[in-house]
C-alpha cells in the first residue's frame, strides 16, 4: 500500500484486496505467505498475468498513439489554414479577441 501512496495512487484496503483475490482466482497472480485475514502476502505475476499485462500495454500504447495523432492533426489543422488562406476566418479571428461578440 505504501509503495502506491509513494507514487500517487490512492486505493483503499477495501478495493485493492478483492481486485488482487479476483487476479489470483483468474490465474493472473499467486500469492504466497502465511494464513489469516491479516497476514502478510506477497504476490506473483505468473504466466498468463504477464500476457494480460502484454495486452493491456498494447491497447494502452495504441490508444496513446492514436491521441497523439488527433492532437497533431488538430494543431496543424488552423496553421495550415492560415497558410492557403493568407488568413483567419472571421469566427474564428473573434473568437480570439475578448469581447468580439459582447
């Protein structure tokens, strides 16, 4: 729990316990140490885990491409407007002057 504060994720007992129970009956995780509802355990990634943990990265490494993309192509768009065009449409010229449309 410490080691998660310490990167900033806030996760209580209450749902990271469970979330880590569900992971180990999936097949994701094992867990060892000593018996009892307060002891301490530690917990492994097994095999099927690490291709879980495969997928998601690359689910998540795609999405991160495709934002950036739409944040590139959304950027470049007005610039390369203003480049055929010689200028700024009137909307949106008025848009950046405070009170244009008071």
């Amino acid at each position: 729990m410490r080691e998660l504060v310490h990167h900033g994720y806030a996760v209580s007992p209450g749902t990271l316990y469970p979330m880590l129970s569900r992971m180990e009956r999936d097949g994701w995780l094992r867990s060892s140490g000593a018996g009892g509802a307060k002891a301490r355990r530690s917990y492994r990634i097994t095999r099927q885990g690490a291709a879980v943990l495969e997928g998601l990265r690359a689910g998540i490494a795609e999405l991160k491409r495709e934002l950036d993309q739409a944040g590139r192509r959304r950027t470049r768009r007005p610039a390369a407007r203003l480049l055929r065009t010689g200028r700024e449409r009137p909307a949106r010229a008025a848009r950046r002057r405070p009170g244009a449309y008071s």
